[in-house]
RNA sequence: GCCUGAGUGGCGGAAUAGGUAGACGCACAGGACUUAAAAUCCUGCGAGGGUUAUACCUCAUGCCGGUUCAAGUCCGGCCUUAGGCACCA
C-alpha cells in the first residue's frame, strides 16, 4: 500500500511548478495537436465517462511528448448554451456566476486526475474575448453572403422555448428535453450549409476518420442523384417541377403529389374547386408536430386537386394532383411524381385513394406491392426492353435533356443551419436592424456586443429572446445612419462556440486576431480529435462547415481542420444502464480518487474494456487495478544490483505491444501486457534496474504518479515526464524455442517445446515421435502433413 | 424499413495475412498467515466423461449450412442486440 494522496499531489505540484504540459508556439520540435471536445461545465460535475477519454488522450499527449515531439493538448469549456442557461434557472443564479462555479468544479477535479492539459490557454465560449471573435467570425458569414434573415415554419420546442435547426430536433423531438417539437413560423439568421454539400463530402477523403464516422457524415448530408422534370398544369402556364430519383419509371407516373405548404396552391387557388377541403388540409398539417409527421402517421392522408392536372411530358397523359403531408416543402422542390409501381409509399397512397397502378418494370405483382427490383422496362416507349436500372435512368435523363423537359439534378438532405436561438444565454447575434437601412452589421471595432447584466433571463412564451424585454440593450444608434435602431434579439445556437476553439488553443490570448496566422501553420490541423459518437454528425460537420468558410475566404490554412477522429464508448452503471441520479448509480471520480488514488481511477478506466465500446462500471474490477498498481509499488524491494534485463525477450515484446497498443488505443491489452510483466518479475523474485525503469515508464502514460514517484525513491533516472520513450529491438522480440503444436486430422494430439530453427523435417520428425500421436496414426494410411514453421504439424490420415 | 457495428466461461474481456480458444483481470472455492477479521500470499477454476492420481477422450466462440489439412476468424442464409438515419421522392 502506498500514500498515493501524497505522491499524486506532489507531482501534480511539480508538472505544474515546471511547465511540463506546456505546448510552445514555434518551436523547432516536431508538433503534435491532440484535442479532446472540451466539456458543458453541468453542475452535475466530472463524470466518469470523461475520464475515460481524457485519460486515453492523455495517454497518448504523454507518449508523444517522451517521443520527442511539442504536444498541444488543451482544454476549455463549453459554456453557453440551454444545460448552462437551466442550471442557472434552477438555481436562481445568472448563468455567468453558474458558469464560473461549475469550471472551478471540473477544472479541479481534473487537476485530481492528473490530466497533463496546458492550463495556459485554458478558454470558456462565455469570455467575451472568446465570444468577440465568433461574433466577428458570423460577420464574416454574412459579409460573403452566407448569413441571412429568412422567414420560415422552424422547429420549436415548446418546453424549451426556443427554436431548434433540424439537427436538434431530429426524429421529431427536443434534443435537449425531448418534447415533441411543433412548426412555428419564424424570421431567423440562417448560415448557408448547404451550399457546402459537396465540399464537406469531398472532404472526408482528406480525414483519417474512423470508417463509421465518415459514413455517418455521408448519410447526414444524404447526396442523391435524379433528374428534375417538368410537368406542365393543364389550361395554365403553371409549371410542376419534381425530383425523382428514377426518371426510368417516368412511364409510370400516374399522379402528382405536392406538400401541403407548397406556393401553387396559392397561385392556383382561383382554379382548384374543393378549396375548402384543401385548406382544412393544409391547417391539419400544420397542427401536426413534426413528430406526429414522421413517426405516429405512416397512414397515408392526402386530398386531391380538383379542378387541376398534370401532363405527363412523355406521353401527354392527363394526371391528378394531391396534396400529402408525406412530401416535404424541405426537400427537392416540394413536389414528387408518383409511380405507386414501384415505390412503396406511393403505392400505399394509391391503393388508398383508389388510383390506377401501371406496371413499367417487370418482376413484381402490382396486386401486392410495389416492386422496386431491377427487371425488363415495359410500356414505356424507348426505354422498352432496358433490363439495366442504372442504363435506363441515363437513357431517360439524355432524353429529358434533349426535350428541354427535365434535366440531371443533385439533392441533398443536409439544410442552411439555422443560427437563430430565442435564449439569453448565447454570443449576441451582432446585427442592428434600421427602418431605413435594414440590417446593418455592428462594426468590427465595437465588438464584441457583450450579453447585458440583468437580473431577468428566462425565456418568454411569445417567442422572443429575453433579450428583447431589455430596451437598453435593444435601443441602439444604427452604425450607418445613425438614426436609432434595434439589435438583433436572438443569439446563437450552442453549437457555434464549438465550431472553431480548436483554432483559438493554438493562440488563445490574441487580442488582435481571433488567431495569428503563424500560430495556425505551426500547428497545423488538429491531428487527433477525440469525442463522443453522438458529435460524429452534428458538431463534426458544423466544425468542418465553418472551418471550410474560414479556408475559402483565407483565413485558416487547412481545409480539413482535423485529421484523425476517434470515439469513446460511455461508462454505464454497475448495473450496465447509463448513469443517472434517479437510477441511483452514479459513480463519482472524486470519491474513487479519494479512496483509491487517480492512478487507480485511470488504470482501471483503461483496462474496463475497449476503448471505443460501452463499458459497465465495477468497483471490484478497479480494486484489481489498485492491487496491481500495490504490486508495482512492492517491486522496488526486489532490487538487485545486476545490469540489463532480466528477460530481454519478454522486455522487448511488450515494450512493442505497449507502444502499438497506445496508438490504436487498446489500452486494455497494453494495461495486461504490463500486468503479464509484473506477474513474471515476481516470480523472478529479483530484478534489475532496467526491469523497474522500463516498466514504470511503459506504465507512466496510465498513471502517471506513482511511475514518477518510485522513478525517484529507486533513482532510476531522470524523472519520466523529461525522459524519451522506450525503443525495442525487433529482433530481440523473438524467442529462441517455441511450442510446437501437433495436431492429427485438425485435433491437437500433442506439444512439444523445440528450437525456433528447426527445419521443416525435424518438425515433422519430432511429431511423429509424441506417444499420444503415435497412438493415433497407429494403423492409418497418412495422406499427407503440413508444417507450418515455427507453429504447427498437422498430419492428415485416413 | 435502410446503414453501421457486436454476439466467446459466472462476469469484463483476449486471440483475426485461417494455425494451441478463453491471455489479463474480476468473482468464486480451498489453503497459508492471524486470537479473529481485513489485507497479503499459494492453489484451483468452460462443460461433460475418464483415472487412485496422472494421462487421455468428447463437446464448446448466437443458430443452420459451406469452403479448408485446419474456421471465433473466410463464404451463404437466419436469429438477437446496440448505435445512426428514417414518408428525403
């Protein structure tokens, strides 16, 4: 047992008296940036699940620092933004004090844990000089037209009260509190994402991101390629213009299907006969949440367009048209061709609504069900006889083209951001809207625009930001008339403090720049960024998004801002649910490490299980940790006074086993290859210097203190944090015998220990010779034997 | 429904250019030390059969097939489960 209080303490004292952790800008050392997403500062506190992560990138900084390289390995805090903003609510506190007494929290608690971040450029989004340059980084969006004002039906969340971008309010619900969120009609700051469509995809070639992360991106932004078709209002100069995937089955239309926001019927209102019915329609769909849209009513509900068709370009026919709220405004051009045939949707809306089905690909039974196979093009002039899907939709499409009816066309799922949040707690949206010059930029020299000092921050039922209620703050001259005009209420989502703080870490107390240009070649992109799953889509193309804009405008040097992405999986509770209050099994860190030391904590977070999957926590398998790291601490009674290693062999592989496994962190089997080490030095009973020395420095990136502290009472050197990182030699790894395995017809039948050199021959020699196989090829004709050198003899009989 | 992963002892998990399944740890059981307990140390530990004891044999990596001298690993088809997307035309 050993006083890990003590050591853990005076070392965290001496990193800091020393500067070791700190990254310096310039140096002619190589660099190395590793970048765990820094934390919301909750007042729930540390979670053992960070722990878990920033152990593992600690791990990995503390390698690459004894490697040789300037380790950039920061951390700040994720300040603004609704957790921040309700903890303050509840607590009847302003959210700047809440957030300020919640940092203290976590930046002590891991200080605890011995995390080896370079305080100095320790950041929050809340500081006003981080906030500042957000702001000026959203000015810039709108000065290259990427920001701008649109009203639109937006997701709110009535509990929240506040409006959501589609990311945070998928599947129909609340992010945060999952509320089913409702359609309220809103003008909001919208940043133009999808323009970026393609370059964030194209992007993910330059990345090293886990496979699973890029196709998460992928699907997110959800590209798909078609062609647009027009189809003519009959008796109007309307036109209909759809997006189809599958312009090969255009023979098979056999009605129109429009949302039910969807501006024809507007201009056509004059025309379409049931009007009444069609606007009970439309106010349905609009009552509908986006949830009850999506998820409850796959039922198919819809009205037709009386008094209106549609031609089908290729063949003159005359088709109805509906309105359904199963087409979205969002998407495409609000409109679909449908061909109940072959697509499952359509068909169910057909078979509802009684219209007629027209089989154009072979293969299917359209008294059943849509087909939506691959099969021989029927009625469908000069597509007939086609079988190849692919070879079909391009034949249409050249069609379409030559005809001027249709034309290729690319869609994306991913939408423009919508940037406008009706909070208090959030970076002000810097703009000033006049009566006479409309919106008007505040001017760089006066930001940033600081969030007001006042009491009063809940949100409001109307839908406006607190800050509205503040007509101080509101009231401002308009920066070019001068006239008195009104500030931009809103602020921005949480999401955008954490779209660029990887680039203020490489020059965080500029306050000329949001960062200098030096600072951002030197450092490059982030080389490994680690994070939660649930950012793999999100924050990452939000992040990559901004760092794009900032690219093409000149500001940043890399396109990519980071380079490997890698995800943790979340640390359950002992009874393998997630942690929570109510399920009573939270597991604290601060109690661990007063009870069993940070080393402890660490290891074990370490050996839990793979990195990257969920893992339960259990209190017994880190008490067996601790025990290990006691073990450690009892070798320095088994000192000799001999030189080298005791077992050069063994040395040496897990000297390359510890190394490999901290950089494809499996750290579990790095942890029990230094567990398998210690188990054979004690049952050496005695070993050398070098023994001690290399083993606690392979332990050292896990934990860290009581490596550092017996590196000292042994003087066994130079303490590890300054010293470089073991090399072993490939050749030494190998062992001079092995155990030759003899199997007969596949079955083991016997071992034998023999020098690694034994030829072929030999093997098969010695294999014949073990009683055991001797007894079971007796009597049999061998067919034939295969030996594997420095393996195995596996001898075939019949 | 679609896209990803993952299914191995009582438990967490090792092992994939196909080559000893169960490393390492936990739990459990027996023993040592102790007045006793804790801690620590030693031994055992997939299931079944077999032997005085060794030996040895059979079965076993979600299920069913296949390829191979050899399959946890490769192929085909299922089942279960976790995560992501979802009326996206």
């Amino acid at each position: 047992m050993y006083d890990f209080k003590r050591i853990e303490q005076k070392w965290q004292t001496y990193w800091k008296e020393h500067n070791t952790f700190e990254a310096k800008n310039g140096s002619e050392k190589k660099k190395y940036y590793i970048l765990v997403e820094f934390p919301y500062p909750s007042g729930a506190g540390l979670h053992v699940g960070h722990v878990r992560s920033y152990t593992a990138l600690d791990a990995l900084a503390r390698k690459r620092r004894m490697e040789g390289y300037n380790v950039l390995f920061p951390m700040g805090w994720d300040a603004f933004g609704a957790p921040a903003e309700q903890y303050a609510i509840a607590n009847h506190i302003h959210p700047k004090d809440a957030v300020q007494e919640n940092i203290k929290t976590f930046k002590g608690q891991i200080q605890t844990i011995g995390i080896s971040f370079d305080w100095n450029r320790e950041f929050a989004t809340t500081d006003a000089d981080y906030y500042k340059w957000t702001q000026w980084q959203f000015l810039k969006f709108y000065e290259h037209g990427l920001a701008y004002k649109a009203k639109k039906p937006i997701n709110w969340c009535p509990k929240c009260k506040t409006g959501l971008s589609n990311e945070d309010s998928s599947g129909g619900v609340c992010e945060r509190c999952g509320t089913p969120v409702v359609q309220k009609e809103k003008e909001q700051w919208m940043l133009r994402m999808s323009d970026y469509a393609e370059q964030l995809l194209d992007g993910l070639d330059d990345t090293k991101f886990q496979e699973r992360t890029k196709i998460a991106q992928r699907n997110w932004i959800g590209k798909s390629t078609g062609a647009e078709v027009d189809f003519k209002v009959a008796d109007t100069d309307e036109t209909l213009t759809v997006f189809t995937t599958r312009p090969d089955t255009l023979y098979g239309v056999t009605f129109m299907v429009v949302a039910p926001e969807h501006p024809m019927i507007e201009t056509l209102k004059d025309r379409i006969q049931n009007m009444d019915a069609v606007r009970a329609y439309q106010e349905e769909a609009r009552h509908k949440s986006a949830f009850e849209r999506t998820e409850l009513v796959k039922d198919k509900t819809g009205v037709c367009l009386e008094g209106l068709k549609a031609i089908n370009p290729l063949n003159d026919t005359e088709i109805p048209i509906y309105i359904s709220d199963y087409v979205m405004m969002g998407y495409g051009t609000g409109a679909i061709m449908a061909v109940p045939a072959h697509d499952d949707r359509d068909y169910a809306f057909a078979r509802k609504f009684d219209i007629p089905i027209i089989e154009v690909i072979k293969g299917g039974n359209i008294e059943e069900a849509a087909y939506t196979g691959d099969g021989e093009m029927v009625n469908s002039g000069v597509l007939n006889g086609m079988t190849n899907k692919k070879d079909s939709i391009d034949k249409m499409i050249a069609y379409l083209e030559e005809t001027k009816i249709g034309r290729k066309k690319v869609n994306y799922k991913l939408q423009d951001w919508i940037f406008s949040r009706q909070r208090f707690w959030g970076e002000p949206i810097p703009m000033i809207y006049c009566e006479d010059c409309g919106w008007v930029p505040v001017p760089e020299k006066d930001l940033p625009v600081l969030l007001p000092d006042v009491a009063n921050y809940e949100p409001t039922d109307n839908g406006e930001s607190p800050l509205a209620a503040i007509t101080d703050w509101v009231n401002t001259p308009c920066p070019h008339c001068g006239k008195m005009a009104r500030r931009e209420t809103d602020t921005m989502p949480n999401w955008a403090g954490s779209s660029w703080y990887w680039l203020r870490y490489m020059d965080a107390h500029n306050d000329k720049e949001f960062v200098s240009m030096d600072a951002m070649k030197y450092w490059g992109k982030v080389d490994w960024y680690n994070g939660g799953m649930e950012h793999a889509t999100r924050h990452l193309l939000y992040a990559r998004f901004w760092n794009q804009f900032l690219y093409n405008i000149g500001l940043v040097p890399n396109k990519e801002p980071f380079e490997i992405r890698t995800s943790h999986g979340m640390i359950l509770g002992d009874n393998g649910e997630k942690m929570s209050k109510s399920k009573g099994n939270v597991v604290n860190p601060n109690e661990i490490v007063e009870n069993y030391g940070a080393d402890a904590l660490r290891t074990y977070e370490m050996f839990i299980g793979d990195y990257e999957k969920e893992a339960a926590w259990s209190t017994n398998g880190l008490k067996g940790c601790k025990r290990f790291l006691d073990r450690v601490w009892k070798l320095q009674d088994c000192l000799n006074d001999k030189d080298g290693y005791t077992d050069e062999v063994l040395i040496n592989q897990t000297i390359r086993k510890v190394t490999n496994d901290l950089e494809t962190m499996k750290y579990n089997t790095a942890v029990s290859a230094l567990m398998i080490l210690v188990n054979r030095f004690e049952e050496a009973k005695t070993i050398t210097r070098s023994d001690l020395r290399t083993l606690i420095h392979l332990l050292n990136p896990i934990a860290p203190h009581i490596t550092e502290e017996m590196n000292e009472i042994c003087k066994l050197g130079t303490p590890l944090c300054e010293s470089s990182w073991p090399t072993y030699d490939e050749a030494k790894c190998e062992s001079e015998t092995f155990t030759m395995v003899v199997q007969v017809n596949g079955k083991v039948r016997g071992k034998i220990e023999t020098k690694s050199e034994t030829s072929k021959e030999e093997m098969e020699q010695l294999a014949r010779e073990i009683e055991n196989v001797k007894a079971h090829i007796e009597g049999k004709e061998i067919v034939k034997t295969i030996v594997v050198p420095k393996k195995l003899v596996n001898i075939v009989v019949k």
